[in-house]
C-alpha cells in the first residue's frame, strides 16, 4: 500500500474538472484507490464520492493505492495534482 498527503493549492479548491481527471486516471488501474480528507475515504474511481468531500483551499488529502500497479497509479495520480496544479505533496 502507498499512501501520499498534499495540501490543496488551487483557490478553486478539488472542483468538478480536476476531480474528473483525477478518476479518470484512476478508473485505468487495478489497484484500489481512495482519497482521505477530514477522516472520510471514498474511492477514488467515484466521481460522486470524490465530490462529496467537499475539498477547498488550504485542505489536506491523501491518496492511498493498494495493489498489483500501486506504483504506476500513485506516479498518475501525482502527475496529475502537479499538472492540475492542484496541490503540493507534503
């Protein structure tokens, strides 16, 4: 299992657009993915529950992938918030 925490920098916050990307590329791996923020943990590959975090400036996520391609989906993942300029690893 790989788990990584960023800290949300857009003003707009994990918005509709972004998080479309972010399942997108998830929804390409065999690998459990979730996203964690304020203790909830929703699957990743859902738009809906990836919406229903309600994640704003300033918050803090972390993705955590478990499975056969963890690597390459934690490498995507992260490409992706440094392409969206969504967030920061901290």
């Amino acid at each position: 299992m790989i788990r990584k925490t960023y800290r949300i920098i857009s003003e707009n916050g994990l918005h509709a657009r972004p998080a479309t990307v972010l399942v997108n590329s998830a929804v390409k791996f065999k690998s459990d993915a979730f996203i964690i923020h304020n203790g909830k943990k929703v699957d990743l590959k859902s738009i809906m529950g990836v919406m229903s975090l309600g994640i704003y400036c300033g918050d803090t996520v972390t993705f955590e992938i478990d499975g056969e391609d963890e690597v390459e989906c934690m490498k995507k993942i992260n490409e992706m918030m440094f392409t969206l300029k969504m967030g920061k690893e901290i």
